[in-house]
C-alpha cells in the first residue's frame, strides 16, 4: 500500500480547501479530482471540518484527505478519528507530532528556520511545511537543502501557477495550494469549472518540471 506521505511525494500538489462552511465541499473535491489532484486538506477551521474529512473519505475513496491548522494534540486526534490520513500545522509542536506518531499518521508541522526543521525532524516529522514561504522565496529551499538534505520539505502561503515550477526547481518535495486554486469567490460563484482548470494547470506544471523518469529536471 502506498503511503500518504508517497502519495503526497509523487503528486506533489496539496489542496488546500479553506472555507466558511462546507456547504460547497463536495463539487470542490469533485472538481479537484477531475483536474487531476489526489490529496486535498481540509482546515480544521472551517466549520464542519470533521464531517467533511468524513465525506471525502466516504465520497471520494481515490483521493487522499486530510486535516489543516492542526494546532495541538487533542485536534490532532479528532481528525485522525475522524479519518484524516495526514496532518498539517502552521506551527511546530511536539505534542501534535508525537499523536500522530502514536496512530502512525503522518504530520507536516509549520517550520521556518533549519533549527525548527531539523527539531521537527528529530521529534520525528519527515517532511516540514515551510510557511509563509512567500516571504523568503524560491531560493530558500535550495539554501535549506543544503545541510539538510534528508529533511523533505512543502511549500506553502503564496504558491501559484506563476511560480509553483521555481519552488519545485527549488527541491520542494511537494506544494500546498491554497487560494490560488480553491478560491472561495470561485465556490460562492459555482465555478468550478474554474477550480477543475487551474488544478490541471498546476498538475501540467509538476509534469512540466518532472523528466520521463519523474526526476525533477
């Protein structure tokens, strides 16, 4: 059996669905799979989250689901009940890693320095979310890699179909998209059609940058 985080390193693409409600989550999920993205995030707060992780398993058995703003321990138990195969937080936290560690569910805490990553790491996280990785860019990544080779990373907080290609260039092991692709002005609007495009683009944009052999070029 593949897993999550195999899945997550492969497809490298991350949605990450942010909302007042998840009134919209199916046709999101929908349109996000018939574009080609295999893992989507759910935030834990968006209200409802928790049935929704439920739904996305029950709905949509092919695509990996997960749970976002994991904060703590406790949230990270609720959603590894509720189903969530992953785990992300926008912090780092020893408590939330060793919980997941504890059910064997792989979590993505939020670091930004390479004390913090490698801390992540020795807590025993395998992949790090860098977040905001807007404020230090593309090249940052490159610049971690380098004594940290062994520390898989994801970018996240500003990645879009502009620049999604340098931060995989970059070595980022996989992209956690937000906004740019589950834009809620796009759900209140019922297009999803839109949402369907723009994650065929970013899954073009991973192909783009992968040789025939799926090494980053």
């Amino acid at each position: 059996m593949v897993s999550p985080l195999e899945v997550i390193s492969s497809t490298k693409l991350v949605a990450i669905i942010r909302s007042d409600s998840t009134a919209g989550l199916e046709k999101i999920v929908r349109s996000l799979y018939l574009g080609g993205i295999r893992a989507v995030e759910v935030t834990m707060n968006t209200p409802g989250a928790l049935k929704g992780i439920e739904m996305i398993r029950e709905q949509f058995p092919e695509m990996l689901v997960g749970a976002g703003t994991v904060l703590d321990a406790e949230t990270a138990r609720m959603a590894i009940h509720s189903g969530a195969g992953f785990l992300l937080s926008p912090t780092l936290k020893k408590g939330t890693i060793e919980t997941a560690n504890r059910y064997g569910v792989p979590v993505i805490p939020g670091v930004f320095t390479p004390t913090e990553a490698l801390t992540a790491y020795e807590y025993g996280a395998k992949m790090v979310k860098i977040f905001p990785i807007r404020a230090v860019g593309p090249k940052y990544l490159a610049d971690l890699k380098g004594p940290l080779p062994f520390i898989q990373t994801m970018a996240v907080g500003g990645i879009s179909l502009d620049n999604g290609a340098e931060y995989l260039k970059a070595g980022a092991s996989s992209l956690g998209i937000g906004s740019t692709l589950v834009n809620e002005k796009l759900v209140q609007q019922g297009d999803f059609a839109e949402i369907e495009r723009r994650a065929a683009s970013f899954v073009e944009i991973v192909q783009s940058v992968q040789s025939p052999k799926g090494i980053l070029q």
